[in-house]
C-alpha cells in the first residue's frame, strides 16, 4: 500500500467516521426531542384522564343515590298501592254486604 492509497483510506475512514457520528446525532436529538413533546402530550392526557375518571365517579355516586330514592319511592308508592287495593276490597265488601241486606229486608217487607 502506497502512501496515496493509504490517504484515501485513512479520508474514507475518517468520513465514514463522521458520517456514522452526524447521523447518530441527528437520530438521539430527534428522539429526544419526540419524547419531551411526547412526554408533556402524555401528562396533560393523563391529566385529562384523571379529570373525567373523577367526573365519572360523581356520576356513578350520583347515580346510586338516585337509584336509592327511586327505589324507596317504589317501595313505598306499592306500600300505598297494596293498601288502597285492601281498602277498595273491604269496601266492595262491605258494598255486597249492604245490598244483600237491603235485599233481605226488601225481601221480608
């Protein structure tokens, strides 16, 4: 190997250095700087995630409290119901007993 050979060796062996060390530079800034983006998007996303899982559970407390209530108006709208059909049963009763003595004493006047 002659010493031009050598030269153009050691320059593309020098380059090729550079280029590989450039790029390498360029690759880790670029994915640095994707992940600082990155990494400030995903705190405000989970920032925005820990928000709507509280407003979900207000709605979930909310909803349960309401289902209480609506429940205890049921219950208590059947008590009512279950009360007003016994008093209408008593009273058809009391009615059919009425007639059958007004028959009676028709009967026997």
């Amino acid at each position: 190997m002659n010493r031009t050979e050598f030269v153009i060796a050691t320059a593309i062996i020098l380059l090729l250095a550079f280029a590989m060390g450039w790029f390498t530079h360029w690759l880790l800034h670029r994915f640095a700087r994707v992940a600082g983006s990155d990494l400030a998007e995903m705190d405000k996303l989970a920032q925005s995630l820990h928000e709507a899982e509280e407003l979900r559970d207000q709605a979930v407390i909310y909803l349960e409290q309401r289902e209480g209530e609506l429940m205890s108006q049921i219950a208590q709208t059947e008590a009512e119901l279950r009360a007003a059909m016994d008093g209408l049963r008593d009273a058809r009763t009391e009615a059919e007993e009425m007639r059958a003595y007004i028959e009676r004493m028709h009967a026997n006047g």
